[in-house]
C-alpha cells in the first residue's frame, strides 16, 4: 500500500477549470510502442466538479481520503493535500463546496502526481460525515443539514495512465447523487451519477434559455415561481436508443417506470447570468457521443431514485439532437423554434 503524504509526494490533489494538458502520448494508445523500461511516470492531474441542483446554496464535502486501487499492485493513497486554491498546504483533509465548481469549471485536488503507468481499477473517496461542521448541505432558507454516506466513502472508476500527462474530473452530478431524507432530516450523498472522466478529451455543451419557455410558454407559464424547476435533461443515444425520455430515476425506484423509458445520463441546472440576465446552462465533462438535449419547466422534486413521471420535454417540442466530438466545446441555446446544429 504506497502512500503520498507531505514528505513523497510528487504533486497533490487539486479541483480546477478545464484542464488543457496534452494526454500521455497521444493517439499511440497506451503502450507507444516501448518497453515498460522504457516507460516514463505518468504526471497525474484530479479535479472536482458539478452538474448542480437548484434551490441549494452550499453542499460542502470534507474529503480525507483518495485510494487509487491498482490491478495487481499496491493501492496508492493520498491522504495529504496542498490545494493552492483553498491555501492549504499538507492538510489532513479539505472541504470543498462543489457548487462553487459548476460546468467547465474544477477545483484542483491533485496536480502532476506521478505515478507508474498502468490500469487503476477503482477510485475510493473517503469523505468524513456525521459532523455537520464537516459535511453538510445549506438550503435556500439558509438551514444547515448534515450530509451523510451510506459507507462514508465514494466508490468510482478507475482509469489507465500511459507515461506523460494525464488528466481526469470526478464529475457530481447532483441531481442524481443528492437526496433529502426527511426521517433522519439529512442528506444523502451517493456514488450514483458520479463519474470519472479524461478531462483532455472530454466534451462540452452550453447555451442560453431563453425565458419565454418558462414564463409564457404553454404548460409552464402557470407556475407559482416561473423560476423554479427548470432543468435541461441529456441523454446517450448509443447506450439507449430511442425511448420515451424520462426523469431522474433509478433501478432502486419505489415506483413503476413505463417500459421504454430512458434515464438522463446528467443534468443541469439553469443560473442566471447577474450581469446580461440570461439565463444559462452547461454540461462540462461529457464522453464524445450522439446526443439528445431536453428542456423541462416543472421538474420541481425529481426524485434522484424513484421515477416521478414528469414530463420531458417541456414545453413540447424542447428536444435538440447533438452531436459531440473529443474535446469540442459545443453551443446549443434553447428556444421556441430553435435548432441546435
């Protein structure tokens, strides 16, 4: 078990903006054609970030651990962190509000940690819990909540490393990870959503709302707060084909799904932009693949496990078919009448 503490660390963790470093040895593959002799380290670099649930002020994770689990070797363990961004030097742990690190945006968490190449079957997040000066989420009403872990860690994918720079996010998608629990008046945090991703060849979309879907368009304008419950929904479609587009649910969901219903495979929020007044939305790490957008105005409680029924798109006709590629930064702005090409 080889660990990285103050005194053997190469580089640390680290949660920051998108992160343009070239990709171990690029289109080679992994071997490059040497000997494992031959083979320098690879220069490790970590980010956290979030696809962010509405009507939440902080949701604030105090991390003390990352395992990286290798494939016939010791597990290597960071328990140690200097995060210039947050002035820490050598800390036992971190905490870290993840809505601070929304769409392309990270927190550097580890930076050019050099490791030996090779397949690092799994990533354990420990997080500390059961304290509410740890971890805790703060609501739109300003009231503080714990937020705990089934097992008090995070359980993610893992990676191959080839020799040079490599670069990874570990992508929250809260919608999908989060959960109030009102008989233990808490929060719930999950490995449910939560992905790792090569952030060099990640791809991204984001685009304008325009407000008129929310406020005026047929089904939404009647809405106690036309600002609330606006999401923007994104499915594969090569994992799921074509399907009646569904919320946020799980195989765990308490209720019954129609047959033929499709999951997203993220979502995101709406923020308004303090200076234009646009309203805005983005998704920041997504594997290059086909992809279908949808917009919807009442989603207010999307359940991340139990399927709720709510209807997507809405206003009808609020689906955009996009096509992403290794690295592109797509725009896609939404609108009555709008295309996204």
């Amino acid at each position: 078990m080889k660990h990285f503490s103050r005194a053997h660390r190469a580089a640390w963790l680290v949660l920051a903006v998108i992160l343009a470093l070239p990709a171990g040895c690029g289109s080679c593959g992994f071997d490059c054609g040497s000997d494992d002799e031959d083979r320098g380290p690879a220069l490790l670099d970590l980010g956290f970030t979030d696809e962010s649930v509405e009507q939440l002020k902080q949701v604030v994770i105090e991390v003390d651990r990352i395992t990286l689990r290798r494939s016939g070797a010791a597990d290597v363990i960071i328990d140690t962190f200097t995060i210039e961004d947050l002035d820490l030097v050598a800390a036992d742990s971190f905490q870290v509000d993840l809505l601070q690190y929304r769409g392309r945006n990270q927190l550097r968490v580890i930076e050019d940690l050099e490791l030996e190449p090779g397949t690092y079957s799994d990533m354990l997040v420990e997080i500390l819990d059961g304290d509410i000066n740890r971890s805790y989420v703060q609501e739109s009403g300003d009231d503080l909540k714990p937020l705990n872990l089934d097992a008090g860690s995070l359980s993610l994918s893992g990676f191959e490393l080839a020799p040079g720079d490599e670069s990874f996010a570990v992508v929250f998608s809260l919608a999908q990870s989060i959960r109030y629990r009102a008989a233990t008046d808490d929060y719930l945090l999950s490995d449910e959503g939560v992905r790792v991703i090569d952030s060099t060849r990640a791809a991204s979309v984001s685009g304008r709302v325009d407000r008129e879907l929310f406020d005026n368009a047929e089904g939404c304008r009647d809405k106690t707060d036309p600002e609330v419950g606006n999401r923007v929904y994104i499915y594969r479609l090569s994992s799921q084909g074509t399907a009646t587009l569904g919320d946020v649910y799980t195989d765990g969901s308490s209720t019954e799904v129609p047959d033929n219903t499709r999951s997203p495979f993220s979502v995101a929020a709406l923020a308004e932009d303090v200076l234009t007044g646009n309203w805005q939305y983005a998704f920041g790490f997504l594997p290059a693949d086909d992809y279908v957008l949808a917009f919807s105005c009442d989603t207010e409680g999307d359940d991340p496990v139990d399927y709720d029924g709510f209807v997507v798109p809405l206003p009808d006709g609020q689906v955009y078919e996009i096509e992403l590629s290794e690295g592109e930064r797509a725009a896609c702005d939404l609108a009555p009448g709008a295309t996204c090409t």
